[in-house]
C-alpha cells in the first residue's frame, strides 16, 4: 500500500466518523424540538411504557412487563412457596391481593394463586420482626422436626 492510498483511505474515514456524527446530532436536535407524549394512566410508573394491564388490576402497581423482570420486589410466588419461604399461615395468604392464573398442570383444576414478593416480604416482617426474626423461626422449626423424627425413631425401635 502506497502513500496515496493511505492518504485517501485517512480521508474517507475522516468524511465517514464527520457524517456520522452530523447525523447523531440531527438525531438528538429532532428529540429536542419533538414535543414528549403526554402520560397515560396506563403508563409504567419507571419508564413510562405501557403498563401490565393484569398486575395493575390484581396488585395496583402501574408498571411494564420489563422493569418488573428487573425488581426482584416485584417476583411472583405461588401459595406454597409463599407460606413455606416466608412461614405465613394460610390465613394470612387469603387477605393479600392475588394474581390468578390458569393452573399449569392441569387447566381444569383450581387456578393458581400468585402472591407479590413486596407484599409476602411486609406482612413476613410484621409477623416476624425482620429477617433475623424470619430466620430464627426457621431454625426453631427445623430443631423441632429434628425432634419430632428423633421421638419417631425411637418409638419405632
């Protein structure tokens, strides 16, 4: 490659990143002057998609399908795993806000009872005092098992 060459290959990349950087800039100027679409109340309250229409109904929380996949505050849980990860009785589940859906293993059975992890969190801490209280509990229960098998056994032999 000759001396020209590399003359002309410099000055097409030159004209090439100043075009670019023309059109980023008529880019943003166009942003500028545009007036913003006015919000809705069917907005995301984050970043002003359009909000899941079902969890606004069910949870009362405007937000889209993408910044609920980024809060984990916002995870569904099923009753079961609700009740044995934050040790809430029944009871308890029956008066929080759910999310039905179809039952995954067979339609035609009962729904499935979709709990938010934010409210499962608050009423756990209520009943609990925070996680160290959430974790001694689960200890507690543990030890007692451990107990209630050792009795079984013994029982047994």
């Amino acid at each position: 490659m000759d001396a020209d060459q590399k003359q002309r290959i410099a000055a097409n990349k030159a004209a090439a990143l100043a075009k670019l950087a023309a059109k980023k800039k008529r880019k943003s100027d166009q942003a500028a002057t545009q007036p913003k679409k006015p919000r809705t109340a069917d907005d995301c309250d984050t970043c002003g998609a359009l909000a899941d229409a079902a969890f606004r109904t069910a949870f009362s929380i405007q937000t889209c399908n993408a910044c609920r996949r980024r809060d984990p505050s916002l995870d569904l849980l099923n009753a079961t795993d609700a009740a044995r990860t934050y040790l809430l009785p029944q009871a308890t589940l029956k008066c929080l806000p759910t999310l039905e859906r179809e039952n995954p293993r067979q339609p035609t059975w009962t729904p499935m009872r979709l709990f938010l992890r934010r409210h499962l969190v608050e009423h756990a801490n209520r009943r609990w005092g925070d996680e160290a209280g959430l974790e001694a509990e689960r200890r507690r229960r543990a030890a007692a098992k451990v107990k209630r098998d050792d009795a079984k056994a013994k029982v047994k032999r």
